[in-house]
C-alpha cells in the first residue's frame, strides 16, 4: 500500500480551517432555504419554456 503524499501548504485552492467559510452550510449541504424559492423556479421555468414553445410555434405557422 502507498501512502498519500501530504496535502501543499501553499496551495492557494486548498481548503484550509482557519477559512470562515469552509465549515460554512451551503446548497450542497441542504441550508434553510425559503419553502418559495423551488415553486417560484419552477413556476418561472415552466412559463420560459411554455414562451419558447409558442415563438417556435409562431415561427412555423409564419413559414
């Protein structure tokens, strides 16, 4: 078995403790969000797409 080098002290892009935002909650890790953040999303995807699918339809009947 090897064993893994240790981690660069000088990296700049490795994660360090000292950083206040490493233990810090994010979307990944499943933070209190707003119970409207996901209807308004998809409410407002389904209009986009639904805005695609007449100016596609609009188009074509223009041909």
């Amino acid at each position: 078995m090897t064993v893994p080098a240790p981690p660069d002290p000088h990296d700049p892009l490795a994660p360090r403790i000292d950083d206040p935002g490493f233990y810090r909650r994010g979307w990944w890790r499943g933070a209190p969000r707003s119970a409207f953040r996901r209807p308004l999303r998809l409410t407002a995807a389904m209009l986009l797409l639904a805005a695609v699918a007449l100016g596609v339809v609009v188009l074509l009947r223009s041909l």
